[in-house]
C-alpha cells in the first residue's frame, strides 16, 4: 500500500489517497473530487473540471497519467 494526497495528483487538499497502485489512488482522488463538488465544496471545482477535462485530451491525459504512476511508484510502501 502506498499514501498519495489529493494535493499530489493536482487537488487542494491533503487528504489522503491509499492504494494498491496509482490505479487505485486515481479512482479514490476522482470520487473524492466528485463527492466534493457534489457536497457544494467550491474549493475542489476547478479540480474536478480539470480531472473531467483531462480524458478529453488523449496526450495531455497520458502525460497527467504516466506522471502520476511514476510519482505513486517512486513513493515508500506504508
């Protein structure tokens, strides 16, 4: 298991993501965001458009993406 925030996928906040893979920790950062937006935290909006936005961009996606897995792979077991 690894720690990810969702700070360090490009959120506002410092929650921590826990998962198996960068997989797991990309899935529990877009219900967080979800979930936020959708309890009215306005902090977590533009987060949430860029998240929405970045699967309609293959390239810039796929660079968000294998940032992200090299970051969760650099990162200490827990």
């Amino acid at each position: 298991m690894k720690t990810m925030t969702c700070k360090d996928l490009g959120g506002p906040c410092d929650l921590k993501l826990i998962g198996e893979s960068a997989d797991d920790v990309i899935k529990a950062q877009d219900r967080h965001l979800k979930e936020a937006v959708d309890g009215g935290d306005t902090t977590h909006a533009e987060a949430w458009r860029a998240m929405q936005g970045r699967w309609r961009h293959p390239k810039k996606s796929m660079d968000w993406y294998n940032a992200a897995k090299k970051s969760f792979a650099a990162l200490p077991e827990d």
